[in-house]
C-alpha cells in the first residue's frame, strides 16, 4: 500500500498509479501542501528542497510518468521515496 507524504492527508491506495493520480488533482496548487509556501511553479519548488523526504515525495509523484524513467535525478529520488510512501500491512493471525 501507498499513502500519501502530505501532512493531514490520510490518503491510502494499492497502486502508485493512484497515489500520483491523487497528489496531481489535490495537491498541485499555487501553495506547497508540506510547507505552506506560496510558489508560482510547484515542481520547480518541490525539486529544489527535495532533499527534505516528504517535498521529494510529491515531488517525485508530480514528476512520475506513467513509471518510465525520465532523468537520472528522478531515479535517485525514487528508492528514498519509495520507502517512504510505501505502507506495510499488518497481518493478524487469529
């Protein structure tokens, strides 16, 4: 399971697909969800704190295309994003 790196978004889903589908439609405005700064290009924003987990997290899901690589960059990112957004599901045995 994903879960979104916003902070207050509760947001969980199976597929990484839907997780970038999501921080597309809701957290791609004018304002920075994690830190709250206003900024007039987001992912410009977003690339230059990326070395904070949770701004290389949306980041990383507002850059994804379609999981295809794009720059040596983005892959870096995505091994330190990927255990962070990545939830692990809690089998209980009865």
């Amino acid at each position: 399971m994903f879960r979104c790196p916003v902070p207050n978004c509760n947001y969980t889903t199976t597929t990484l697909w839907a997780l970038v589908n999501h921080a597309r439609t809701c957290h791609s405005g004018d304002q920075c969800p994690i830190c709250g700064v206003k900024c007039k290009n987001m992912v410009k924003h977003l690339q230059m704190r990326s070395k904070d987990v949770k701004h290389a997290s949306l980041y990383y899901l507002l850059t994804n295309r379609n999981g295809r690589r794009t720059s040596r960059t983005i892959d870096e990112i995505r091994e330190r994003v990927m255990k962070y957004i990545t939830v692990q599901e809690v089998v209980v045995k009865a």
